[in-house]
C-alpha cells in the first residue's frame, strides 16, 4: 500500500482575517470553507491548503461533536512549496516583490529547477518551485 497523493496540507496562524487576505487576496487561491476562530481553507489545484487557528484546533472536540476531529497544531514557523514553472516562477517573483513582499532565497537547485522564498504574515517559509528539483514533472 502507498497513498497515491497529498490531499491536504495544513499551516498554523494566529490571525485567521490576515490569512485569508494573504491567502486569498494576494496568492489568489479560492477559499471553500471557513469556521469563524477555528480555520480557514482554501483549494489548489487539487489539494487543499488548511490554515488553522492552533489554539482553536488544539482542543479536543466537544463529546458530542458532529466531526470528532482529533486535537491538533503546532506553534512557530511552518513550510509549504508550491508548485510552478520557471516562467511562472519569474512572474511571482515580480508580483510578490511589486506587493512589497521580501523574495528571502532565489536559487537553481544542483540537480535543476529554481526555488523562491518569501514569508506569509506569521513567519511561515512558503516556496514555489519547479516539480523538477525532485524529479517530478
């Protein structure tokens, strides 16, 4: 047995509101749900970018509760890559730098593929990059 894929990755944030305007706003990703103070999601492609409230999501559910979702979450600083090619990877670059948005790293990998680097509002390391660097197309 081996998944087949990552449906959903998370990230912890301490303000939900933020997060869905840098999420939504500035990436342009489609928000599908949102519980006030717990979480807010957003779809990519075909994964789903969970952004959780991690002093919300670090309660154990209610006995009662309808989705008896395990308590989870973390604090500090998180990562995520997304992907891109090399021409949409210049034009985020340029994007995000006209949103006064500090490009961190900007590199080709030794083995082939470009990553860049920058931060959300709450410190999380997210990157876009060529599914090449790890061998993938």
């Amino acid at each position: 047995m081996q998944p087949s894929a990552i449906l959903e990755a998370a990230l912890y944030v301490s303000d939900l509101a933020e997060a869905e305007r840098f999420y939504g706003e500035t990436l342009g990703l489609k928000r599908i749900a949102r519980v006030e103070g717990r979480h807010v999601f957003f779809q990519c492609g075909q994964t789903v970018l969970l952004l959780f409230d991690p002093a919300a999501t670090g309660k154990p559910p209610a006995p009662d509760a309808r989705l008896p979702v395990p308590p989870h979450g973390t604090r500090g600083e998180g990562h995520l890559c997304f992907a891109a090619t090399a021409e949409e990877i210049g034009r985020w670059k340029a994007y995000l730098a006209a949103a006064g948005i500090e490009i961190e790293a900007d590199f080709e990998w030794p083995n082939g593929g470009r990553s860049i680097y920058f931060r959300d509002p709450f410190g999380n390391s997210l990157e876009f990059a060529e599914p090449r660097i790890w061998g993938l197309t």
